[in-house]
C-alpha cells in the first residue's frame, strides 16, 4: 500500500515536471517574459545593489548548497544519503536540460543587461542555480515538517529572483527551475524513505566525500560570482573544515577501536 502511494506520487511529481517544462518554454519565446525581465533586472541597483543579489545568487550554486544542506540536515545515514542523491540528480536534470533546450540568456539577446559576475550568452533554460535552490528548500521543508518552512521558501525565492537581478536568467528560466527543483526534492524524499541499508550506508559515505570536494571548491574560489562574496564563501569553508576536523577524528578513532590485537605466535 506504502509503496502504492509513492509510486503515485512520483508519477504526479513527474507530470508536473513535464507540464512545468511544456509552458516555461512557451513562455519563454513571449515577449511577456523579456518586457518581465528587463522591469526587474533595471531595478538591480535600486533594489539591493551587486553585492546584495551577488550574495543570494551564490545560495544557488552547487558548492554552497551541499555545505549548507551538510550544516542543516540531520547528520544520519538517510539525510546523507538523499544529499548525494540530489546532488547527483540536481546536477543532471540542470544540465541535460540547459544542453536539450539550449535557449540563448538574456546578454545575447538584450543589449541594456546588468549583469553582476560573469557574462553568461548561452545554456538560459532552466535556472540551475534556482532549481539547486528549490531543491535544497523541498529536502530541508520534507525533513523538518513545519519549522521554520516560511524562511526556507523565501530564502529560495530570493535565489530565484536574483538570477534575474544578476542578469543571468529569463523569469521563465526562474519559475520552470524552481517547479522542477521542488518537484525533483520531493520525488527524492518519497523514494529515500525505505531505502536498502547497505546502498543507504554507501551513499551516506559519498555524501561525507561531496562536502569536502564542496569546501575544498569554495575554499578555492571556484564560483560565478563577485570577487567580495567569493571571499565569505571561502572565510565560510574554513570554519565548515574545522567543524570537519572532529568529525574525522571521531571517524578514526572508531576505526582503530574496532581492531583487535594481533596476539604474539
């Protein structure tokens, strides 16, 4: 019956995904979604300034989710293993449909854009960094039921909004990412509830190697965005690192614990 009712809902998850991507990309041909863009993208330094937007763009990105999803998520094997999971799955479905609809950004069709980071001309449809955004916001509002479920969904809207403000994204590009990114959390959460032991411990472990490749990432730089957000992010990696530290001794210690002297011949 469980299984049933999971399956149903994928399958409604999935639908979902579907018509979200049929209409986003009507919307995106439309001259509603240009003349959208271009009223709130010339708002940028009234409403914020670079710094401002460049500092909610970065929550998007995949590096800083994985860190911040690690620091929120309770720290046991099934929260860990969905991280890897959606890491993995965030990863693809952004890519392949970027590389699928491969719709020009807006700096290769619009001449007045301000753009805040790099200047992006290609690869518009869908937002990656807002659908990581929804994604991250389905797992934590899944995980916690209903606390603090108002500040997570604003925190993810702001991400999205700010793909437009940093002149990155179409609002199409930004509704479409942040359906499917919840969708994809939530079809993450329904088939990690009753997940094998054994590939549930695997993945947990992946899950521990991804955030320290995430840390080692911003602790190198290696992000879209401005010079000033990079260096919190990586001021942020250093103290993600030494929360690691003890972590891995714990780790150690239990390793060698578990080993049993060798008694002499």
């Amino acid at each position: 019956m469980q299984l049933s009712h999971s399956y149903r809902a994928v399958s409604a998850y999935v639908l979902l995904i579907l018509i979200a991507l049929w209409l986003g990309f009507l919307f995106e041909k439309s001259a509603l979604n240009g003349a959208i863009f271009t009223a709130i993208n010339s708002q940028m330094p009234v409403w914020g300034g670079p710094y401002i937007w460049g500092f909610l763009t970065s929550l998007g990105d995949t590096a800083v989710a994985v860190v911040l999803l690690w620091l929120l998520l309770p720290k046991t094997k099934a929260c860990l293993a969905r991280l890897s999971i959606a890491v993995l799955v965030g990863g693809i479905a952004s890519n392949a449909l970027k590389a699928f609809f491969h719709y020009p950004r807006p700096l290769a069709l619009t001449p007045d854009v301000m753009v805040v980071g790099p200047s992006l001309h290609h690869n518009a449809f869908v937002s990656g960094h807002t659908l990581t955004a929804f994604l991250v916001a389905a797992l934590l509002m899944l995980t916690y039921k209903k606390q603090g479920l108002a500040l997570i969904l604003l925190i993810a809207c702001f991400v999205g909004i700010s793909r437009v403000m940093v002149g990155a994204h179409w609002p199409a590009d930004v509704l479409t990412g942040a359906i499917v990114g919840w969708s994809l959390g939530a079809i993450i959460n329904l088939l990690t509830d009753n997940i094998q032991p054994t590939l549930e411990r695997v993945l947990a472990y992946a899950g521990w190697v991804l955030v320290v490749i995430a840390l080692v990432f911003m602790l190198l730089g290696k992000m879209q965005n401005i010079h000033k957000v990079i260096v919190f992010w990586q001021a942020f990696a250093v103290f993600g690192f030494a929360m690691l530290i003890p972590k891995f001794r714990h780790a150690l210690s239990r390793l060698f614990a578990n080993k049993k002297p060798v008694s002499p011949a």
